[in-house]
C-alpha cells in the first residue's frame, strides 16, 4: 500500500477499535501491523488500546518499536510520544523491560522549537525511572541520582517520584540532598517532599524546616504534603504559617493543608475559623472543610458551625 494510503487507514482501524469492547484476533493483528509502520503519530493510541485489552502478547512488538523509533527520533517520533506511549504500556502492563527503561531514562531527543532546541525526552525520562524501580533493575538509586541532577525539571521531578516508589530508605539521602540544594522548579521539591514522607514520617521536620523558611509556592506544596501524608506533628507548624502570612492564597492553601490532616485537632480549628473567624477565613475553612461533605457525621458539624453565623454567603457554600 503507498505510504500516502497507509495513514489513513490506521486511523481509521484505530478508531473502529476503540469503540469495541472487545478485540478479535484481526484487530491484534492490525495493532502489530501498526506498530510495525512508520506512521508513528498511530502508535500512542494503538498502546492505549493494548493498554485497555491488556494485550501482553504484544510485549515484543512495543520494544522492537520503541528501539526503532530511537533512531533519529526527531524525525521517526517527532516529541516523543509514541516512545512515551510504548514506555507507559510496557509500565501499565506490569511488563517491564530493564534494558529499555535504562535505555530510556537515558535518552535525549533536541528538537528546533521557535529558532531553540528543546529536549522533548525529558517525560520518557520521568516515565522509565518508575519502570527501572518496577524492573527491580539493581543499580536504579545511581540512575536516579543522575536524573536528580538533569537539565529538564520533568524529569528531576519524575527522579524524585520514583525514589518514592522504589520504598528504598537508601534513597532518603538523595531526597535530603535535593532539598537542601533545591530546585528552580517548585514541583520539584514537592515531589522530594512526598517521596521522603512516603519512605519515612521521621523525615517531616526536613519538610517543616521548607515550610518555614521557603519561598511562597515551597511553603504551600510542603504543607500540602504534610497533610496529604497526615503527618499530626505538622499541624502546630501549618497553623503558625497560615497566622504569619497575609497572602490570601497562601492562607487558603494552609487551612487546606490542615484539613486533610485529618486529626480531632485540626478539624477542631478549621470549625472554629469557620464559626468565629473573619468572613475570609470562613470562607476558606469552609473551602478546606469541603474533603468531609460525604462523611455525615462530620458534615453536620461544618452545618452546624456555619448556621451559627448566619450568613448567606457562607450558608450558600454548603450546597453542592
């Protein structure tokens, strides 16, 4: 079939496939003649469908694509999606290639962008740290810490989340490191935050220390952090950071924080704040109180609280 005619019809199988429930042996076979073509813009939505119909036995053809299309990818996989798609397959799969994660974690792929070059690998980079942790790959802490130091934030950000994954305390040093260098990126040290609750709570006073003495968007991902991970220690912290600051997102954020610790002590507060405080600081409690609308017990404390106030505008954000 000539290459102008070979486009098309991908698409077209492609998209008759992803109204199916299930797939005939015929649509396999289509998604492994997709896989085998040129036409890598097809590729990502044929992993997607592997993905869905769990196709494993397609393991084979996704890594022989994935190299191939490592061959001047500028040109074979222009942004390197149909490699990030392969690489999210194999993951979601629970397939894991070592080699091709370490390739991947790896690899650079400069493109020209507006009169620059760009490194559009950088989300690869990210995805294949989590598959080198799935791989059990030995040496994975020394790619991580590589990736740590890389010139792209996604995938210093994706170094860091993956040290949370591996659920290795031998990565906490690396996580500390960071943080103490930190990052032009904020997003970076949030993922350095969350990865070093998850490995051990002994490491909040590091993440208290951020909140205290960082800048804005440091101070709100740490304190996000902490109450994602329910950390109890950090409420005393948290709230002396929201009584400090005057900027009304950073106040926002804080109470928010404080809710998702989850403890009688915080909860005790934001109810408080939204029965007495002023009518900013009702309206953000009642924001932050938001995360317990489908737990009944709790909620009709926040209704109680709020009609003791008698405002319409605050009663108004108790509806749905």
């Amino acid at each position: 079939m000539a290459k102008s005619r070979q486009l098309p019809v991908a698409l077209a199988q492609i998209t008759a496939m992803q109204r199916l429930e299930t797939l005939a042996e015929a649509d396999v076979m289509a998604l492994q003649k997709i896989l085998a073509g040129k036409q890598s813009i097809v590729i990502a939505p044929a992993a997607e469908l592997i993905i869905r119909h769990h196709l494993t036995e397609l393991t084979d053809a996704l890594i022989a694509t994935f190299h191939r299309l490592s061959v001047k990818g500028a040109t074979t996989d222009p942004g390197c999606q149909a490699k990030w798609a392969i690489a999210n397959a194999l993951y979601q799969l629970e397939k894991p290639d070592a080699d091709l994660f370490l390739f991947g974690i790896r690899y650079r792929q400069p493109e020209p962008v507006w009169g620059k070059t760009i490194d559009t690998a950088a989300p690869l980079r990210s995805l294949c740290a989590l598959g080198l942790v799935q791989a059990n790959y030995l040496d994975v802490l020394s790619e991580l810490a590589d990736l740590l130091a890389d010139l792209e934030y996604d995938a210093r950000a994706g170094a860091a989340r993956a040290i949370g994954y591996s659920q290795n305390p031998a990565g906490i040093p690396l996580l500390r490191l960071k943080v103490h260098l930190g990052d032009s990126e904020p997003i970076v040290l949030s993922e350095c935050f969350i990865a070093l609750l998850a490995l051990s709570p002994e490491q909040a006073s590091l993440v208290i220390e951020a909140l205290t003495g960082g800048r804005d968007e440091v101070q709100e991902l740490a304190a996000l952090a902490l109450g994602e991970a329910r950390i109890p220690s950090a409420f005393d912290a948290i709230k002396r950071q929201w009584q400090r600051t005057r900027s009304p997102e950073l106040r926002q954020s804080f109470l928010l924080a404080i809710a998702t610790l989850r403890t009688d002590d915080s909860l005790a507060f934001l109810l408080t704040e939204l029965e007495r405080g002023n009518p900013q600081d009702a309206k953000d409690a009642i924001i932050a109180l938001d995360i317990y609308r489908h737990t009944p017990a709790i909620w009709q404390q926040v209704i109680a609280a709020a009609q003791l106030r008698s405002e319409p505008n605050i009663l108004a954000m108790l509806n749905p």
